[in-house]
C-alpha cells in the first residue's frame, strides 16, 4: 500500500532528481527505487560490519588452525 506525503527538499536536489528520474514513471517512482536501493545498502553495510566483528573476535584461533593446516601441505 502506497501512502501520499510530503517531503522537502532543497533546490539543487529536486533538480537533480528531476535530472534523473526522465527513464521512470514519475519522480515519486525514481525517489522510491532511490531510497529502497539506499536502505538495502545501508543494511549490507551494517551486516558486514557485525561479519567483521566475527570474524574479528575470531582471528586469532582461525589463523593458528590455517596455519595447522598449512603444515600438511606437500611443497609443488
């Protein structure tokens, strides 16, 4: 469901969306698929930043087994 509402922008942005936004059906339209597109990586950023802190937290046993495993290595 789609809800009607108002939302204030400066000059300079509003022309660059109005720029912007000729390949889709209305601004409304391109301001929607801009925000989805920023919320999405937003929340990307935030689950790499929780990935890295795992594996962070982590380091130092997965290095020492990496090097474990690396021993048994046959030399090419």
């Amino acid at each position: 469901m789609k809800v009607k509402t108002s939302v204030i922008l400066p000059n300079d942005l509003l022309e660059i969306v109005n720029s912007l936004s000729g390949k889709y059906k209305s601004r409304s339209q391109f301001i929607e698929i801009a925000l989805r597109y920023y919320i999405a990586q937003i929340k990307r950023e935030k689950q790499n930043s929780r990935d890295l802190e795992i594996i962070d937290r982590f380091a130092d046993r997965l290095n020492k087994e990496t090097y474990d495993v690396l021993k048994y290595q046959i030399p090419l």
